[in-house]
C-alpha cells in the first residue's frame, strides 16, 4: 500500500501515510478500498448518474464497531468525511471527493418483532428489502416510493410514502435509534433516552451522527388496491382539476401523485397514480370516480401486494447510469393559473426520461404538531418535483437550465417551503425554508453533537458553536 494523496475537511489537500491507513483497514471487520481495487467502482455508484467523485478511502462497514473506527479516524486525521446507506438522493452527498466514505450498504439486517409489531433494521437496507422482510408478516412501516431507495436517508428527512395518509411519515414511525456521534461515541436515542437528539433525527438529516440501526412501528398491511391511470397530454388540465379535487377528498387509507410524463410508447401523458390500504370493497368504491373519469389510455388499477406498490415508480427511476438534475418546492393550492405554466413547460421536456411529479400530503401526517418531530411542514399540500433526466453528458447545461427555468415560473405559486429530501446539491440557502420555525432548535443540537461539522456533506445545518 502507497502513500495517499486525500482531502481535508477543510478541503485542503494533504498526505496520508500508507501504514496510517492500514491500520484503519487492520481494524475493520469490513473492508477498507481503494481506487483500483476490487468492489471500489461499484461501492462509489449512487443512483444519480451525475455523480462521479472517488473517495480516497471507502469503509465497508460490517456493524456499529466498524462506523465507530471509521468516524473516529476520519476526526482524528481531519478527512472530509461521507456517509452512503442507500445512495439515493439527488446531490450524490454520499461519496466525496478524495476524502473518507463511510458505505453502510452491507449492514442490512432485519429483527421483526411479529407480536410487539416492531423492526429493527440496519442502515444499508433499502425500503424493497426491508419491507421483504416486514412483509412476511403481513406488516409495514411507511416508506418510500421507490424501493431502490435507503431506509436512512429516506427516514431522516421525514420520509413521505405511501402510508402517510394513514400511519404517518417514516419519522412518525421511528422509536429508537442507534447512532455514532462525531466524537465516536455510540448512542442510543428514543423518547426516553437523549430525547432531544431523537427529536431532531426524526427529520434533521445525517447532521448529527451515522445511525447505524432504526427500530421502527410497524402495522397491519396486507393486500392493497394500486396502479395508476393514463390520460393524453391534450387532456392534462382537466385531468389535474380532477386530480387536485380527488386528492383532497381521499380517506386516509388513499393516497395519490400524479405526473407529467412520456409513456414507454413515446407519447406525451399525464398520470394518477394512486393506492388503497384497506379492505378492497371499499377501495374500489373510493377509487370508482378516478377510474370513470374522461377516457383514459390505460388502468392498470389492481389489487396488488405492498411490496409491489413501492416498485410503481422504479422502471421511472432506474438506479445508476441515468444523469439526474431535480427542483422541487411545496404547493398549498393547485390553481389554474399554475396548471396553465406546468402543462406548458411540460409540453417542452427535453427528454422522454424527464417528468414533473406531484405528491400529496394528508391525513395522518398532517395531525402531527409541527414541533413534535424535526420535520415540521405538517399542511394538507403537494409536494411537487421537476425532474430531468437524460443520458448523454453533454446535454447537462441544457437540461440543468430547463429545470430551473420550470421551477422559477412556479416558485411564485408555492409555500416557500421545501421537502429537504428533494433539495438540490446548491441548495444551502433554502435550509432555513425546509425547517421553517424548527431550524434554531437544530442548530443548537449541531452545536452540541457536531460543533466542528464533521458531518457536512448532507442537507447542511451549519454549527455556531
């Protein structure tokens, strides 16, 4: 093993000696890559093609002992530091540039408790195999929309999914949680033990540690009504008037999107997409009028399993490869005026692959006080995302300029407020929007488990300690 020519946390460059990172690797039960060695290329993918930085050192961490050696290394040698569960997010913040990755991907454990109704899960584990596992026993937890997506990261933004009219979102389900702190100590944190650090987990992203476990709530979730329906561009402003007044009205147990797409056929549609967790009797009669409305292309509306529901959105979504640039805000109203613009710049996607996609939040997750849990935008709204996505490089400018364009005719019509999930990597100046009145409160928590920001490559709240 050479010399490493590796990246400071103040984004310095500087050397780190051979025999200093063997002792790291000499300490894992994991492995400890380097560029060049078997399992590196792949560790270093993430599910947004953009990204391509390559971490000095990458810690395939096997359990809790190895993030705790991993954390404490990078503090001591002052390496910028990643941490990468399932990858997932937009800004790529999992893999650094010539630092430390800490990849939780192998720890991927799953202990139900059939009887007590609770999981306890390892960070690695996407939200397709976790609820593999839940599923067994006929229960869930919320999750995503994606299945490709990570538990931890999904979880620690708030987690919206399609059991949050019903059960809350994914930080509502959260109990406990375990997790190294930036001076390497490891923690438990719930209700009742560190629950102020609980609070801001439940919502306030990877700033104050790696958690390396999540012991959630889990709930009865057999069978379910889903599927979506498909309608011509040409009809897309009726369709969404519909939709917008469909969506507001449904019982807890339904939840609907709806998107401005192509079809795999090539052909410019609009989308609701929509499901039922309850008896299916009545699901039907919910999902009646969606499902008589105009003349729709296509109905895949069925019953289906919860594991299959969560998969709805992946073959849109493909994990690695695809280039990816997204603006997202929240949406309390989905006026005319506001279709009018989304329908029109819609009509001018610069890819098949690209979409505007709209997500509304009700029901349960919206009786919870806004001060409970980090996450505090607890209103009735859509959260609504443009995505552009394409697969030749030298498009980006152009497809990086259409998305913001997009967004900045519709910002004058949202709340001002954003789902920091969705954020974008130059996004730091709408930190304050995601929290709202909650932000102070996580500032002071930054100052007390990470006042040097060794954790920063996140949604970042900045400590002032």
């Amino acid at each position: 093993m050479t010399d490493l020519r590796v990246v400071a946390s103040d984004g310095s460059e500087a050397i780190l000696e051979a025999t200093v990172a063997q002792g790291l690797a000499d300490s894992l039960r994991g492995r400890l890559l380097r560029c060049g060695e078997g399992g590196y290329e792949e560790a270093r993918k993430v599910w947004n093609g953009m990204i391509d930085r390559r971490p000095a050192l990458i810690a395939r961490c096997a359990g809790p002992a190895d993030v705790v050696a991993a954390v404490r290394f990078a503090r001591t040698h002052r390496l910028l530091l990643s941490v990468k569960g399932g990858g997932h997010n937009i800004t790529g913040n999992a893999v650094c540039e010539g630092g430390l990755m800490i990849d939780l991907s192998p720890m991927k454990s799953v202990r139900v408790d059939p009887a007590g109704h609770t999981a306890r899960a390892e960070a690695g584990l996407t939200w397709g195999e976790y609820n593999r596992e839940t599923q067994a026993f006929g229960l869930a937890s919320t999750g995503g929309v994606v299945s490709t997506t990570g538990i931890a990261g999904l979880t620690l933004g708030g987690g919206l999914g399609w059991l949050m009219g019903k059960h809350g979102l994914s930080c509502d389900n959260l109990i406990s949680a375990d997790l190294v702190t930036a001076e390497g100590e490891l923690l438990s944190a719930s209700a009742e033990r560190h629950p102020e650090l609980f609070w801001g987990l439940r919502g306030g992203g990877g700033n104050f540690g790696v958690v390396t476990s999540f012991e959630y709530k889990l709930h009865p979730v057999g069978p379910v009504l889903a599927g979506m329906v498909l309608h011509p561009m040409a009809k897309a402003k009726e369709v969404l008037r519909f939709y917008r007044d469909f969506a507001r009205n449904c019982p807890d147990e339904a939840l609907a999107a709806a998107a401005l797409m192509t079809s795999p056929e090539g052909q410019p549609v609009v989308a609701i997409i929509v499901s039922y967790i309850g008896d299916s009797r009545t699901g039907e009669a919910v999902l009646a009028p969606l499902r008589k409305f105009g003349s729709p292309l296509l109905d895949t509306i069925a019953p289906t399993s919860y594991v299959q529901l969560n998969t709805l959105f992946d073959a849109a979504v493909p994990y690695g490869g695809v280039q990816r640039y997204w603006k997202s805000s929240f949406l309390s109203e989905l006026g005319d005026e506001l279709l009018d613009i989304m329908i029109a710049r819609s009509a001018k996607m610069l890819s098949p692959m690209s979409m505007v996609l709209f997500f509304h939040m009700h029901g349960a997750a919206t009786r919870v006080d806004p001060k409970e849990t980090a996450f505090g935008l607890r209103h009735d709204q859509w959260d609504y995302d443009v995505i552009s996505q394409w697969s030749d490089p030298a498009e980006t400018a152009d497809h990086i300029q259409w998305t913001r364009e997009f967004w900045t005719a519709v910002e004058p019509f949202a709340t001002g407020e954003v789902y920091v999930n969705h954020l974008d990597a130059e996004e730091g100046t709408r930190i304050r929007a995601a929290y709202s009145d909650n932000y102070g409160r996580l500032v002071a928590l930054k100052n007390k488990y990470d006042r040097t920001n060794l954790f920063r490559l996140n949604q970042n709240i900045k400590p002032t300690a």
